[in-house]
C-alpha cells in the first residue's frame, strides 16, 4: 500500500498576497511600457505612466496590508519587510518622478522591477501554511 504524505497548503491569506503581488508585478511591468509610449512622442504616454503610478501605488499599500495579514495568520514576517521596503522604493520613485529627477527615477525603477519580481518569485516557490500554536501538555 502506497503512503501519501500531505503536503502544507497555502492558507487564504498567502493566497490573498500572491494574488496582490502579482498585480504589482504586472503593474510594474507596465509603467516603462507606459513611460516608453511617452519618449516616443505620444504625448499621451505620459498620462498613462501617471496612472500607473497611481495604481501601482495603491496596489503596494495593499499588498503591505496583505502581508500584515500573513504575519498574523501565518506567522511569517519577511513579506511584511519586504512589502514595506518596495512601499518605501515605490514611494521614493513616485517623488522622484514627480519633481523630474531622472537620474533616481530610472535606476530606481529597473531596481523596483527586479525587487517585485524576487518577493513574487519567493511567494510562489514555496506554500504558505497556516502555522499552529504549540499545545503546552506539560500543564
């Protein structure tokens, strides 16, 4: 008879955080498509970039509130530290932006992608199970 061994599932609010990550990555993926659009004349491209700056704003705040979530009922804190330091790097490239100082916008940007690509990759490598508490028997 064959043995099955279970293996640990991904509790809802893993699943919640993957899902926003991968937004944010897919927003990010498209703000140097937007900015591109721009650069090549269309002057409308720069009304999109604006927006998707916006959005991926917001998805960041949401995903830090995803992994706050996951902390608390996975008991697993790196991707509240990773959520926070991309929420501070998005933050810093929306300013950037804003004032014109392209010479932090664009190197912090290739490095934004990179950094959501890896915590998207991290999060869906491996499952996010629900930890139990440790049941004390000794009274």
């Amino acid at each position: 008879m064959e043995r099955t061994t279970l293996q640990p599932r991904t509790a809802a609010s893993g699943w919640v955080l993957r899902a926003v990550a991968t937004l944010f990555l897919i927003g990010g993926f498209g703000q140097p498509v937007f900015a591109g659009v721009y650069l090549s004349g269309d002057f409308d491209g720069l009304s999109w970039h604006v927006m998707g700056a916006d959005l991926v704003s917001s998805i960041s705040l949401v995903q830090l509130g995803a992994a706050v979530a996951v902390w608390i009922r996975v008991r697993r804190a790196w991707p509240f530290w990773a959520s926070l330091g991309l929420l501070v790097g998005v933050s810093a490239q929306y300013v950037a932006g804003m004032e014109g100082a392209l010479w932090l916008h664009l190197p912090l940007g290739v490095a934004l992608i990179a950094g959501i690509a890896i915590v998207v990759a991290a999060l869906w490598m491996r499952p996010l199970p629900r930890r139990r508490k440790e049941v004390r028997t000794d009274g």
